[in-house]
C-alpha cells in the first residue's frame, strides 16, 4: 500500500489514506499512454468533410451535343469533373476515424497516469469540497489556496454548487470518477479528487 496525505479545501493536512499499488505504483509505459491518448482524440473528430460526386450532383441528364460531327471533343453530361461546375473525383466522403481500444488497456493505461501524476506530485486528495452557494469568488479562492493552476477536480458525483462555480475559470474542469479518462488525466496541470471518489476509483480499476 502507499500512503498519500489528504488536505482539506483550505489546504490543512487532515489526514492519510491508502492508495493501492496496482492502481497508483504501476511502472509507466510511454507508449502505451500515446496509443490511448491517441485513440481518445480520434474518437473526437468529427469526420464530416464531404463533397459531391457524379451520383450526389444536381443537373446534367442531357447529352450538351452529338457525339460525332461538331468536331467538338465527345461529352456526355455537363456535370462532368472536367467541366466548371462539375463533380469532384475521389473527394472526402464522410468517415469514423475512430479505432478499438481494448477496455482492459483503457483502464491501464488510466491506472499508469494516476501513477504518474502521484509520482510527480500532481495529484492531491481533498476530503470533501463544501459550496453552499454558486460563487466564483470562492472557487477561486479555493483554487489558490491549493496552489492550483489548471486543474482537473474529480468528484464522486455531480455537485452543482462546485461545477457551476468553477464553469467560467480557464483552464479548469469538473469530472465524476466514472468518466475520468486517460486524457483528462494527463491533459490539466493537477488533478484534485475527492476522498471519496479516489475510493471509489480503486475499486473500480483495482
């Protein structure tokens, strides 16, 4: 087991938890980060670039001219790719640029990030977050008072009071332990998550 300290949101020592070694002291394979990472924003694009082809363009049902005769080159429609305002040959259709990544390598490769930010010093455990109110203000001062730049605050469940107060801080961003991802993790600066939910993510990954 390793032992991490747990702070409070004014950033007083509070006491220790026990981290597991199967999900916070693993070794990091760099490759295997990229892969994942990879795979993450490949999912994002959209893949929506299209252009018309001899099948998708409008007009041209008609023969422009004879086919012999005019001496004139032969054409049968004038919707041609040859032709100013025709179809365009081997364009970009509409496409998945996502690709399989196997969910027993997702959640290695999270469990290596987590490893990762706990070497470096990047990850913190707050016992719990207490808003009564949605106030940026006092996000802020949160934030500063941990010594926080661009942090990614993993919670056990949605709190709105939290989420809504840190919406409009740059660089900041608010996550449920079942969604955190290997990119997010690696993305921010610092990632803060909750006692509870870092349990949680134990038991879910280990």
């Amino acid at each position: 087991m390793i032992k991490a300290k747990v702070y409070s949101q004014t950033n007083q020592e509070v006491g220790d938890i026990e981290l597991r070694e199967d999900v916070f002291g693993l070794e990091v394979r760099p490759e295997l980060l990229h892969f994942v990472v990879r795979a993450h924003l490949a999912a994002k694009r959209q893949g929506t670039v299209s252009v018309k082809n001899r099948a998708k363009i409008r007009g041209g049902g008609r023969k422009p001219w004879r086919q012999k005769g005019t001496g004139r080159a032969r054409a049968g429609t004038i919707r041609s790719p040859l032709w100013r305002g025709g179809a365009v040959i081997h364009g970009p259709q509409p496409r998945d640029y996502s690709f399989k990544v196997n969910k027993k390598v997702k959640r290695l490769a999270l469990k290596m990030a987590l490893s990762s930010l706990l070497k470096e010093n990047r990850l913190k455990i707050v016992d719990k977050f207490d808003f009564p109110e949605i106030k940026t203000k006092k996000f802020v001062e949160v934030k500063n008072s941990l010594g926080l730049k661009k942090p990614l605050i993993v919670l056990q469940e949605r709190y709105n009071n939290l989420e809504l107060s840190a919406r409009n801080v740059p660089g900041v961003a608010v996550l449920t332990q079942e969604l955190l991802n290997t990119y997010d993790a690696l993305k921010h600066s610092e990632v803060v998550i909750e006692k509870e939910a870092i349990l949680k993510l134990q038991e879910r990954l280990g």
